[in-house]
C-alpha cells in the first residue's frame, strides 16, 4: 500500500504541534504515512497547493493566514465552512479539492469533554465571546448551533460589528468587557495571553460562579485569564483539547483511521510544548 502523506501549511509554520499530534496517532496505530509542515507565503498558496496534490499528498491542513483565501482553490466547500467563511481542512480526492473546517467541532468537542452533559446543557445561555478574528468565526458558528446566544467583545469595535452583523450576534464594546454578569461562558479567541504577547486585562468578579472561562491560547497553556477564573473556582477549558479534537475529521480524511484523543495524547503534546517553549527561551 502506498505512503499516505499529509501536511500543514501556514507562515509562520515553526510554532504548530500539528506534526507532533499528527506523529503521534500515526505510531500509534502503525499507520505508514507522514504529516509535514510547510511555511508558505500567500502568493505561493495556489500553487503549493495544487502541486502537492499532484505529488501524491492525501491532504492537509490550513493555518493562519491562508484560512479564507485556500477557499477560493477549492472545488468543493462543505456547508460548515462556508458558513464560518474559512476552511482549516483540505482532502485531495478523484483529481478536486475538497475544503471543510472542523475549528468549531474541535471547540465544542473541547467543551463537552470537560465539563459534565449536565452542566454544558444547564449552561446554554449567553456566552461573550472575545476577538472577530479568524478563530472567532467558527467559535461563534458553533456556539450558535449548540444555542448560545452570542455577543461579541472586540478591541476595534468595527470589526465586531461587521461580524456580528454576519453571525446574527450582539455586541458590546472593548470598555464593557468586565460586566459579565448576564453570562455563563466566557470565550477569549484573541492573541492576549499567549507568550510574548500583551496580557488579557479582564476582570472577572461579576462572572456567575457556574460559568464557563475558555481560551483557546495553549501556549502557555494556563494563561493568566484561566488561573484568575480557577481562583474564583471557575469551570476552566484551556486551548490545547481543541487543537487536538479539531485533528479528528481531518486525520480520519487522510489515513482511514478515527483516532481518539486520550489521557497519554494529552501528556505528549504537554511534552512537546514545553519544549517548544525551552528551545524559544
């Protein structure tokens, strides 16, 4: 049987655990294939594209920032991403191109694995979500279909309105962010918190004690939003379980296998991540 290949393309591309996520499952289940990463600057994405599907590849994976401009290479867009209006997932199949986007499965999933059916289905209500960005799209989109009502929270309130006009959501502005009182989910899908960049400055003292505090940062992965909502004994989600579950459609497509995410997973990709942070260091 022929070496099923797969890749991931972004730029930067240095950063990504997807290799190691993707390594992993493949040893795990003695599959012959391989998963590469590719740094790959937007003029090029076309025709890295079609090239590595005519050298065999199975498919890959789409980051930042190619994740709505890869939708225009594509013959085939699933429902899901053309609702979110960006593909994360590419599966090369009979000569097309096939894009979905498995950002906002990887979310929930993330969710309902930490928090009991019990309290995700009490918990349905208002969730504030912070950021329109890209990560915010799906975020949003799932949010809505598991029966949230969403409101957003960005920096430039432009942009929140233009997403909130597209996702049917409330907004609130930048200067309100700490009047939580109407919620139980809190969602932060911008880049404050990661490592070397500014810190979240949020206060979450009106937060209903059985909220839910979610980041999608996992480097680090407790941020200081998540170790003030573990102060006050929140219920915390941090933003590894979503890389991970958001891999499960994706690697299914290429190598035959459904892989499941599992405590040893988790424990590796800890690994690699604190030694990713060691060689930055």
């Amino acid at each position: 049987m022929t070496k099923r290949k797969a890749f991931i393309i972004g730029s930067p591309i240095s950063h990504s655990l997807s290799p190691q996520l993707h390594g992993f499952w493949l040893r795990q289940y003695g599959i012959d294939g391989s998963y590469e990463a590719f740094d790959i600057k937007p003029d090029y994405l076309h025709k890295v594209i079609k090239k590595l599907a005519n050298d065999g590849y199975v498919g890959g994976n789409i980051t930042i920032p190619h994740k709505e401009k890869a939708m225009m290479i594509c013959d085939e867009i699933d429902e899901i991403a053309q609702n979110i209006g960006a593909i994360n997932t590419l599966s090369f199949r009979e000569g097309r191109i096939f894009g979905s986007n498995t950002d906002g499965f990887g979310f929930l999933e993330n969710v309902k694995e930490n928090v009991s059916r019990e309290t995700f289905s009490v918990n349905q209500g208002r969730a504030m979500v912070l950021g329109a960005g890209g990560a915010a799209r799906a975020i949003i989109y799932s949010l809505k279909s598991a029966g949230y009502e969403v409101t957003l929270c960005n920096r430039t309130q432009e942009n929140a309105e233009k997403l909130a006009a597209e996702f049917d959501c409330g907004v609130t502005s930048w200067d309100s962010r700490n009047n939580l009182i109407t919620y139980n989910m809190l969602v932060n899908t911008t880049s404050l918190g990661m490592l070397h960049n500014d810190p979240l400055n949020i206060d979450l003292s009106t937060l209903p004690q059985s909220a839910i505090v979610c980041d999608i940062v996992y480097n680090p992965l407790e941020t200081e939003l998540l170790v003030q909502a573990k102060m006050r004994g929140l219920q915390i989600i941090d933003g590894l379980g979503m890389l991970l579950y958001q891999a499960i459609p994706g690697f299914e497509l290429w190598f035959g296998k459904r892989p499941e995410v599992t405590s040893e997973l988790r424990e590796h990709m800890i690994r690699c991540l604190n030694m990713k942070l060691f060689h930055q260091s």
